[in-house]
C-alpha cells in the first residue's frame, strides 16, 4: 500500500481533437502544475495520456491502469467529455467501471464550481472508486478542470488511501478535527487551495463528434457492480453462507476453459530431442528431395538395360560405387557395369541395377584382390530396377508435417525433419506451470518429525508437480502460501510473474479463511468464469484469468485454475480442467483425455445429485475388452483413491448403481494396462 507521501496519479486526457494533435492540449500542463504546487508533496504524477472521445478507449485505458498485477495508480482525473453535446461520453465510459460510487467528491466539486457561476450546473462528473483506484471526470475547459481538482485535492490522499487498503479505524483515530488539521481543512471551509475567480463553462467538454456507437463493458463475475466474493475485511460474521457463483455443468466449464484459455505463443524451435511434445505452427516443407541422387536400392551392379531386357551375359566391371560422399564415378555405357552397395550413388547413364544374387563371378584381376568380370543370369530386365530416383520418397517443397501435428517421441518426425535438412520449425511455445498451496495448516510433506495438532502433510504439490511434468510440462514450485490476505495476494502476483498459468489448492470453499477467490477478484482484478461445477468430486474448482505485463511491457492475460484441497479432488480437476487449457496453450487440438468406453467389472454406484469422475484402473483382457475396476473407496479427501488410477469413469448422477457388465465412458490418464 502507498504511503500518503508517495501517491501516483495519472490523467487521461479526453479530446478527439488533442488526440490527433496533442499540441491543442493544455489541460495535462495545468494538472500537473496543481499536482506540484498544491499537492504538498504527496503526489508524483506517473502518467498521462490521450485518448478520442471513444468509450471502448476510455475504459481501455482506465482499465489498464487500475487492474494491473503489479502496481496500479492510486488516482485517476479525466478531463474532457463530461458536457451534454453528442460526443461527450466520459461519464458513461466511467460509470459502469465504479465498484463505488463516491458522490460525496462529486458534491464537493459541483458546490464549489456553482459558487462561480450557475453554469457549472452543466457538468456531469462521476466520481468513485474501482479497484484500489479513485477516479474523478473533470471538465474539458482548462479553468475547469483546475478549480475542480483544486476543490477536491486536499482530500484525496485520504480517499486514495483508504482505497488502498489503510486500515480505516486506524486512519480515523483523533476524529474529524485531526483529519482536517492534517489536511490543511477548516471546518466549513472549502476544501481547495484555490480561490474560485474565475468564470468557465463546466459544460462544455471537448466536443468532436465521431459517429460512432459503443457498446457498454461486458462483467463476467457480478451482473451488477459488486465482485461476487466474500469481503475478507468484512469478518467471518458478513461472509456468504451460500455460493454466490452458479453452478455449471462440466461441458458448460469446459467451454469457458476453451473460450479464456490465452493466445497460444508460437516459438521457433531447433530440430532435434527437445522438439518431443511440441505442436507445430505452420506447415513444414521439404528444403531438399529425398534421395537427392539416383540411388541403389540393393547390393549388385548398375547396368544399362538394352531394349530388348536382355541382360545374360558377360560384362566388365568398371567402377565401383559405395555410399560415400565426394566420388565421382565416370559415365557408364552399355555393356559395362558398375559395382554398387545400397544406398550409393547411380554412375550417370545406369538405367537399372541386377542384385548380386542373380549373378557370378566370372573373372579376378591380376592379384585376385578385385572383380574382373561378371556373369549376370538375369533376363527381362526392366529400366529403373531397383532404383530410388531423385524425389521419390519425399519432393522438394512438398509438406512433410502439417500445422496441428505434434512430435512424438517415437522419432518418426524428427527423423523427417532431418531427413529433408530442416533445421528449425516454429511450434507453440509450451506454457510454463506453478504449482502453488495454500493454508496455515499445510506443511512440507518432506518434513521430519511428528505433526502438530492441525497440521496437515502437503499432498497436492508434489502429486500435481508430477502430473504436470509426466505430461510434458517445465513446472515451478511456488511453494505454499499462508492463509493471509497480504501474503496471498504478493504470492499469487509473484508467481504470475514466473509462469504462464499458475495451479493453486485450496481456500475455494464457503470458510472464513478460503481467500482465493477474494484475492483473485478484489486484489487483482481477475475475472472469476466459473466458481462451482456440478460434479463429484471438485465442485468449488475455480477458474479465472488475470491480466499481467509481460517482459516487453505488453498487457497480457494468464489463467489461474484454483482447485479444491482434498487430494482427490485436485487431481481429478487437474486432469479435467487443467489439462485442456494446457494443451489448448500449446496447440494441441482437440484438447483434453483421450475418451474410450469400458466394461464395469463390477457394480458401481451412483451419487444422487451429481455426475462422478470415478478413479479407476482400465485394463485390457485377451479378447480385446476395456474393462474398469474401482481403486476403492472414493471419498474426496481419501489419498489412498489415487493408487493406481489410470483413469476416471465418467458416471452419471442416479439412485440405483450401474451393474457389472454395463459400458460407460473413461477418460484415460495414463496407458492401459494388460490383464493377462
């Protein structure tokens, strides 16, 4: 939190016309001079823009400065647009960002500008508070502007404070009088360091008109202005009893994973072992033609094939080729041969090759050490025998693997690749995973050591470390994360700043100490898109995005999936819903586990009210069949379920069981096993 000497204020400047010729404004001067010389050295002014009268770009720019990760402003003025001509629309830009409204700032500035003229009835400020943020809407006139920040100033650094998160009975003690006196505020008086001279027209803002329509902000975690989370600083007292977060389906949940998954990367990547997993970008052609020479597809000789086929006979052997570069080997004529091994290069002219089996020797040279001549028995012999022509097995600038495809570690595309002299390809990059619990109680499962009453051995971390890397993935251990608010908040701001999606367990349920979705709402401007699914286990599984700067400066969005904290659930929510979005960040389509039927081995039974994702063991028999058997007792926070498991059934809701022999679905999450 900001000190109140070290307030950041930023100014949006609301012009069509300053936007196309920033020299036309001279209100960002005037603030900035207020800021200087009344601020009492309280505020530093960290930015200023300019933006067209365009609601989308106002809320754009305000929106990416009070919902940054790592850091926002604590004061945002507007000046411009807040008259009532056509193309003022600043306070309907601004009205629908308010998480509170702060009618009292608006009140203090209009009584003060009607104190100079009745004109000042025209404005239309809003004030209020998003996020950790105050912002106010100022008058486009220049005198405007400054008598109305003027009016409010003195106040603001307690506003921006207790925006901020000051402790409020803290900031209050010593009442009315000490706030005023530390204010530099007599009782009565009015609250600006300016005297209001001056006559200006708080109705007219920067006018241009643009013809365009805008459409409002679209919320996707409250349907009025309010996160739906609990208000940690409210107490256990105030907290919901009831999810405020509806209930989805697991399809409905899924679709909202697909739909704010982030953009995949693409990446250029060097071909060779690390390549394995990735997916390619683009289509890949082949640099080269496979062979790239006319080559031998066996042991024998090359031969040039009269018309008639004929090749019985007696020939000299000339020249040898073998399968080594730099050679060269002169032209062969009809009625010579050329010794060749598989693979070696055709002499020019040759137009088949005779195998070795279907000739003899005929003939030594002189030391006995070389061929002389050769009988081939051969007839009917057709040209290119027993040749790989230029091309033949893959053409030059012909697609080799195509976008989409991704390269498994049984070689056969890297060795496509290096076959054709591709050296690089581009691929999607592979997103980076954090692994992060949270709660007071949960301690390193390595530690040795008896448990103190309450504590719990940390069981999800590593088990969903593993998970993640057994599918491929580098995976950070963000550790874990104590149940305070502060500290969660650093943690979760931290870690976004390492990884590309960050995997949490616990505090997602209805306790006075589950603070994720509060921190993630509230704390850093996420947007919740699902805090409860219809399923057994995982109902409270929580997924949400948060937009962060990347290293170049850019504003970009990353996913946080916060799961349930029993270790059944974590897993089994993992491999449901972090996984797809795993895969969907690189490039892998369709998304998700592999879906096959299966015979139950047994009977099941089925919980009333939701679908279950049963752990379970899919083995195949002699005659072909998936069969399932249950790994037991399937209580959320029973450990022991997870032994084994290759896969998750995927069980309706009902009253009575499914019987041995019936078929249902399974989700794999590791190979199937043999039962015989």
């Amino acid at each position: 939190m900001a000190s109140s000497s070290d307030l950041k204020a930023a100014i949006l400047i609301v012009s069509t016309t300053a936007a196309q010729d920033p020299s036309t404004d001279a209100a960002e001067g005037t603030l900035k001079d207020v800021f200087e010389r009344e601020g009492g050295g309280q505020w530093s002014v960290a930015e200023a823009k300019i933006v067209p009268d365009d609601v989308a770009q106002i809320q754009g720019q305000i929106m990416d400065w009070t919902d940054a990760v790592d850091g926002a402003v604590n004061l945002i003025i507007t000046t411009g647009g807040t008259g009532f001509a056509t193309t003022d629309q600043t306070p309907e830009a601004v009205a629908p960002l308010l998480h509170k409204q702060a009618p009292g700032l608006v009140h203090g500035m209009l009584s003060t500008s009607l104190s100079v003229t009745p004109f000042a009835m025209m404005s239309r400020p809003v004030a209020g508070v998003r996020n950790k943020t105050v912002i106010l809407t100022l008058p486009g006139s220049v005198k405007g502007a400054k008598e109305n920040l003027q009016a409010v100033l003195k106040t603001l650094p307690h506003a921006c404070l207790q925006a901020a998160g000051g402790n409020s009975r803290a900031m209050h003690t010593g009442g009315v009088k000490k706030l005023e006196k530390d204010a530099g505020i007599g009782s009565g008086a009015a609250t600006g360091g300016g005297h209001h001279h001056h006559h200006h027209g708080h109705g007219h803002g920067h006018g241009h008109s643009h013809g365009h329509r805008h459409g409002g902000l679209v919320r996707h975690t409250s349907s009025d202005e309010n996160p739906k989370s609990n208000d940690p600083s409210l107490g256990p007292s105030r907290r919901h009893r009831s999810s405020p977060y509806p209930m989805l389906s697991v399809d409905d949940a899924l679709k909202l994973v697909q739909e704010h998954t982030p953009a995949s990367e693409v990446v250029t990547s060097k071909v060779d072992s690390t390549l394995v997993g990735s997916v390619l970008a683009e289509d890949v052609l082949a640099k080269e033609n496979v062979p790239a020479f006319r080559a031998s597809i066996v042991d024998g000789y090359a031969v040039v094939v009269p018309k008639d086929g004929d090749m019985k006979g007696i020939f000299p052997v000339v020249s040898i080729s073998h399968a080594a570069p730099g050679e060269e080997i002169k032209p062969l004529k009809e009625g010579e041969i050329t010794r060749i091994t598989t693979g070696a290069p055709l002499p020019p002219g040759a137009t088949s090759v005779i195998m070795v089996e279907d000739t003899v020797l005929h003939s030594k040279t002189g030391d006995g050490s070389e061929e002389k001549e050769v009988e081939i028995l051969a007839e009917n012999v057709k040209e290119g025998e027993n040749i790989r022509e230029i091309g033949s097995d893959i053409k030059e600038s012909t697609v080799i693997l195509e976008k989409g495809e991704q390269i498994s570690s049984v070689g056969g595309e890297i060795g496509l690749l290096a076959a054709v002299g591709v050296t690089e390809v581009k691929t999607y990059r592979r997103p980076v995973v954090g692994v992060l619990s949270t709660g007071d109680e949960i301690v390193e499962h390595s530690r040795e050591g008896n448990l103190r009453h309450g504590e719990v051995r940390d069981t999800n971390r590593p088990t969903l470390i593993s998970a993640a890397k057994d599918w491929g993935y580098e995976v950070v251990d963000l550790g874990i994360a104590s149940d305070k608010p502060g500290t969660l908040e650093e943690t979760l701001r931290d870690s976004l700043r390492k990884v590309d999606l960050v995997i949490t367990t616990g505090g997602v349920s209805m306790g006075e100490l589950d603070l994720l979705k509060p921190t993630i709402e509230r704390s850093l401007s996420g947007t919740i898109h699902f805090g409860r699914v219809a399923m057994k286990p995982g109902k409270p599984t929580t997924f949400a995005t948060v937009s962060v700067k990347n290293n170049a400066g850019e504003r970009v969005s990353k996913a946080i999936f916060s799961l349930p904290g029993n270790p059944a659930s974590a897993l089994v929510t993992f491999h449901l819903f972090v996984l797809p979005s795993l895969q969907q960040l690189e490039g892998k389509t369709p998304p998700g586990l592999p879906r096959v039927t299966v015979t139950l081995g047994h009977d099941f039974p089925l919980d009333k009210t939701r679908p279950e994702y049963h752990r379970a063991i899919v083995s195949v028999g002699k005659d072909g069949v998936l069969s399932a058997t249950s790994t037991g007792g399937q209580r959320s926070s029973k450990v022991g379920s997870l032994r084994g498991a290759n896969a998750l059934l995927a069980l309706p809701s009902g009253s009575e069981p499914l019987r041995k022999g019936q078929k249902v679905d399974a989700l794999l999450m590791s190979n199937v096993r043999s039962s015989f």
